[in-house]
C-alpha cells in the first residue's frame, strides 16, 4: 500500500504533466490552469503567476510562459519550468 507521501509524489507528477499539456489541444488552457492552482495552493506558484494561467485558460493555443516573463512575474516558476 503507497504511503501518504507516495500518494502526494504522485499527484505532484500527474499535475506537472498537465501543466504542461501541449498548447493547442482541446481543454489545454483549462487544465494547465486547473494544474496551476494545484502549484498555488502548494505554495510553489505566487498568485501574479496563477493569475496568467487564469487569463490563459480559455485561449488553448496561449502559452502563459512569454507573458508570466514579459508581466516579471514567478520568476521562481520560469525557473522550474526551464524557460
């Protein structure tokens, strides 16, 4: 039986796949907005950072990375995400 803490590992890997989802799927805003507030919610997101992924979320096609970078915003967040 998978602990508390594998449990948690494992749900912080699902919600980075789907903030990652490719730009242009059907849904794809939406969930990377849904895996952000996961992010946020943890602590690992400010709420300027959140707030892009909000605006995104219905423009599929929109990466929220160039605007989170032109706004100045998660810095710490570009970071992890590699951009």
């Amino acid at each position: 039986m998978a602990s508390e803490a594998e449990d948690l590992e494992a749900e912080a890997a699902e919600q980075w796949e789907l903030v990652n989802t490719p730009l242009g799927e059907m849904w794809s805003g939406r969930t990377r907005y849904a895996a952000a507030m996961f992010f946020f919610k943890r602590g690992e997101m400010n709420a300027e950072t959140l707030e892009v992924y909000r605006i995104c979320a219905r423009l599929d096609h929109e990466d929220p990375l160039p605007i989170i970078r032109d706004r100045g915003v998660g810095k710490e967040w570009l970071k992890r995400m590699g951009s």
